[in-house]
C-alpha cells in the first residue's frame, strides 16, 4: 500500500495482477521488456528498485513513504494509477515495454 495521495490500483489480466501505489511525486521509467528486468526509477522520495525477472514477480520498492508492492506476472497488460500528482500510466502487454509516468515531472 502506499502513502500520501496515491490511489490502488489493482491490474488483474491475464492472470496478472499489479497494484502500485505511491506518494509524493512519481517519475516516468521504462520497463525493460522480455518480461525479464525492469527498473523503476523515481523522483524526491522513491527510491530505484530492480524488478524480479524472469517473467515472474516484480517488486517495486520506494523509500520514504511508498510502500513495497508484488507485481504478479503473466505478461499482460499492466495500468497504474495515481491520483493527486500521479499520473495514471497504460504500460504495453505482451510481457514486452512498460512505461510509468509521473505527472509534474
């Protein structure tokens, strides 16, 4: 669960689901695809963290005031999002690209 004005959002497709909350301000990362590694980089208070590759789980984990959440895999489609200064993202399925965009950055 995450802190501050950042909404749960819960994808379930493809039997995979991912909930991704954050706080305070979150910057745009691009997933690296082949559902293998991703990296999630933000801005102020969250902090970088390599995804679990594979295909399989992914953790997201911020510092400060966001909280770490599970990414369940399957290769699907993914959809963050955030309310207050996060802006909501449609990451690309198919267990390729990713994108996570943070509004104000």
């Amino acid at each position: 669960m995450g802190a501050g004005n950042v909404a749960r959002e819960d994808l379930v497709k493809g039997g995979a689901m991912e909930a991704i909350m954050g706080a305070g301000n979150v910057a745009r990362e691009h997933l690296v695809k082949g559902e293998a590694m991703e990296a999630i980089m933000g801005a102020g208070n969250v902090a970088r963290e390599h995804l679990v590759k594979s295909g399989a789980m992914d953790a997201i984990m911020g510092a400060g005031n966001v909280a770490r959440e599970h990414l369940v895999k399957g290769g699907a489609m993914e959809a963050i999002m955030g309310t207050g200064n996060v802006a909501r993202e449609d990451l690309v399925k198919g267990g390729a690209m990713e994108a996570i965009m943070g509004a104000g950055m």
